[in-house]
C-alpha cells in the first residue's frame, strides 16, 4: 500500500509509476546529459535490472549524503532534488519507486572501447596521536602551507619531500613556524598526506587531550607516486596493501627514508576543532560537503560530475559492494572514466579496510529524465 506522502509526491510532481520493473522501465530514456559534463567518459542509457542489487539496496542510508550534494546541485537536478527532499522520512521502497521512475542509468565506461580498466580503491579519515611540540618520540611534522605558497602561487612546483627532510636551507626557512603538530613516524605523516584529511589526537602536557581534524590546504604540486609502486619495482614486494608496506618498512628501517621520499608529493593543511560528539562526522570532500562512511566516493569530475548518484557494483577479496554512493570527492590519484575510491570511515578499522582495497568495479551514472 502506498503511503500517503508518496500519493502527495505522484500528484504533485506527475510521477504516476506503479511498482514494477516492466513499467519502470516503459519510460522513454532521456537524452544523456551533455557530454561537457564529462568529457573523460561514455555514457550508454542502461536498464534498471541492470544494476546488480538495485532492488535490495536501502536507499535510505544513502539520503543523507545525496540531500547534502542536493544543496550544491547542477542545473539538471534542481527538480529532482526538491521532489527527494520530500522524501526523505518516506520508507525504502517509496523511494525505490521514485528513482526508478525518476532516473535514468548510465553506465559509465572509458571512451575508448578496448580500454576495459577499472579500479575501485578504498580511503579512510586516519586518526593519529600527536603534539604540538616536538619530542623524542613526536618529532615528523605536518605544516600548514607555506606564506610563498598563499600568496598567489599556488600553482607553483615547489620542494620534493626529500628536499624538504633535508634541506637546511630556503625549503626550512619557508615552513619557519608553519608546523601544526608532530607525529611519531614518517609512516603517520605518508598515510595523512596520502588520505589527504584526518583528525589527531593532541596529547598535552598535562595528560589531557585534544582533537582536531585536519583538511587538505594544498601541496607542493608534485606528481603523487605510489609507495607500493616503488616497493614492487625495487625490492619485488608483491603485496602493496598499506598494512603490508607499512611492515615492510618497520622490517626494514634503514629503507624508510627512501620509501617515503618516492612519493615527492607533500600535502599541506589546515586545522580545525572537533567538538565532542563530531567525531564521526565525515571530511569536506572536493564538494564542500562532509563524507558519508560507505555512501561518499571520490571521482574523476572530468568523467562524474560532483553530486551525482551513482550505482557501485564491485566484488574482490577485500568487499562485495552493491550500493547506491554520492560522486563527492576527487584526489590525485583518482583519474580515468571507471574510476573510485570508496570513503571507508574514520580509525584503524577503516584504514585496515581501505588499505587492502584494489579490484575492479562497474559504474552507473543515475541522471535525471
């Protein structure tokens, strides 16, 4: 029986559906969204039963993060989104019905057609002990960025990391009182800089504790490589997940310089209080909008508009993913058509997940008719 906010819904905004694959799908797709919206990617309109667990997926978990993306809409989804705002309290299968009969898939592939590549990679927020002032143990800084870099130039190719570590000179003098804390290993400082967000977790002196969450400012505009990358082509390491190079480089101490200056991308941040109670609450993603932990991804924009909804279908070792995400965050390394990172969460336990996530995956663009 349908509820009677989905009967407002159907009469208001003329979406007369009955609940039915057949007649979900008798609405004639519309023409696919202009392609300057994404230029790195095809999209081919594709039928509803084509999204692997479509029909069992809760879309109510997933309201949260799609209403936030609706307060920064594209054009195309001004309607669309007004009509979700009125449901946001309905149950999962009233919504169900109003993306069926509201959206139209696309699957999302490379514009070449013999390029069959995909990745779905996982991130998390890390949370990390620190102090403000530099000790025996907490000595590997994080650095806001540089005046030089403020002042207009942000676009300017700056110190590699190793120059940085070992310079004495301009590259020092440059981040003179620029540094926000101080961690207990190189390996904290790579795994911030890589995630590019996190919270940490400031011992005081007097034993108490403060957090703060700490957001990507800017870099050094380095090219990003990959640790594990270095690691497989100089020591034949085959097993790249985070927690395996993590002990390899624990394992191999006098290597640990070197493993970190590989990547000569630094990231520089900038800090904020976490209230109590916030702690869960996702980054700012590349959207301006916190992430939601298993419903937030990051694209290539180039190939996914920030905002939208899109169908993730992925299995592998590590997760069997079937679920409705929000495109709301980019990074670096995040570039090509079938291309993500799924945001995993906050702490340990999220990071031993997004540390070993490396399969491939099938996208859905969901568009509006």
């Amino acid at each position: 029986m349908l509820s009677s906010l989905f009967r407002f819904i159907i009469c208001c905004a003329a979406l007369i559906v009955p609940y039915s694959r057949v007649q979900a799908e008798a609405h004639e797709p519309s023409l696919e969204p202009p392609a300057s919206l994404h230029p790195n990617s095809r999209w081919t309109a594709a039928s509803w039963d084509d999204l692997t667990g479509a029909f069992e997926d809760d879309p109510r978990e997933a309201i949260s993060a799609w209403l936030a993306s609706c307060t920064r809409p594209q054009a195309s989804w001004r309607k669309a989104c007004s009509e979700l705002a009125a449901l946001k309290s309905a149950d999962s299968e009233v919504i169900r019905i109003w993306m069926m009969s509201r959206l139209q898939p696309y699957r999302v592939s490379n514009l070449e057609v013999s390029n069959n590549a995909s990745l779905l990679t996982g991130y998390y927020e890390p949370v990390m002990r620190a102090r403000r002032e530099a000790s025996d143990v907490f000595r590997y800084p994080l650095y806001r960025l540089p005046a030089d870099l403020e002042r207009g130039k942000s676009n300017r190719v700056w110190f590699t990391r190793e120059e940085i570590d070992t310079r004495a000179g301009q590259a020092q003098q440059a981040l003179q009182g620029r540094v926000i804390a101080y961690l207990e290993s190189p390996l904290d400082v790579l795994a911030l800089h890589i995630q590019g967000s996190g919270q940490l977790d400031l011992v005081q002196t007097d034993g108490t504790h403060q957090r703060i969450r700490l957001a990507f400012a800017g870099s050094n505009n380095q090219p990003y490589k990959s640790v594990g990358a270095w690691l497989r082509d100089t020591h034949g390491v085959r097993d790249l997940s985070w927690p395996a190079i993590k002990s390899w480089a624990l394992a191999h101490p006098e290597q640990m310089n070197a493993l970190v200056w590989s990547n000569p991308r630094v990231v520089f941040f900038k800090e904020s209080a976490v209230n109590k109670g916030e702690e869960s609450i996702g980054p700012k993603g590349a959207q301006g909008l916190p992430l939601t932990a298993g419903r937030s991804i990051a694209v290539d924009p180039k190939s996914i508009p920030y905002g939208t909804p899109v169908w993730l279908a992925s299995s592998g070792a590590s997760v069997n993913l079937n679920r409705l995400v929000l495109a709301q965050d980019t990074g670096a390394a995040i570039t090509g058509a079938v291309r993500a990172d799924y945001y995993v969460g906050s702490g340990d336990a999220a990071g031993e997940i997004a540390g070993r996530l490396k399969q491939g995956l099938q996208m859905w663009a969901l568009w509006p008719k």
